[in-house]
C-alpha cells in the first residue's frame, strides 16, 4: 500500500509489484520482456507474467512468503513412529 499518497488523496492506493520492482531495479521488467520476446516465449510474458505484474505488491509478495514458509518448514513427524 503506497501510505504517503493515501494519505495526501485520502483514498487508498496500493502499489503494483512492476511499480516497485520499477522502483528498485528500472532496467529489471523490459529487460525481462526483452529476453522472454528474443526467446520466443512471449506467451509467458503475456498470459502470465503481466498478471502478476499487475497485483498489488502487497499481495505478491504475502503470497511469495507464504510459498517459502510452506517450503522451509519441518516436516511433520511421523506417528507411531519408533525412533530407537
């Protein structure tokens, strides 16, 4: 959520993850459509990168950190199982 012009607007605004990726790295996002369209996968970019692109940044990466706890995690031990 982009706080400082919510608050100047008085409305809610939220930041979309290209907007911040745009904001870190400026070359990162042409750069990757460039790749993707030289490698002749512009399908990739255009159904399912540009989406992405599009979500609040929030939201992408909540979800990216959720994938990485669920990853990271112990696995569940096993019952009745005898560890002697």
């Amino acid at each position: 959520m982009d706080v400082s012009h919510s608050v100047i607007s008085g409305e809610i605004r939220v930041t979309p993850l290209r907007g911040m990726i745009s904001g870190l790295a400026p070359a990162a996002v042409p750069r990757l459509e460039a790749f993707l369209h030289g490698h002749e996968r512009p399908f990739l970019w255009e159904t399912f990168l540009q989406g992405i692109l599009r979500l609040p940044a929030c939201v992408s990466l909540s979800a990216a950190g959720f994938v990485a706890m669920r990853l990271g995690r112990k696995p569940a031990p096993k019952f009745g199982f005898s560890s002697r």
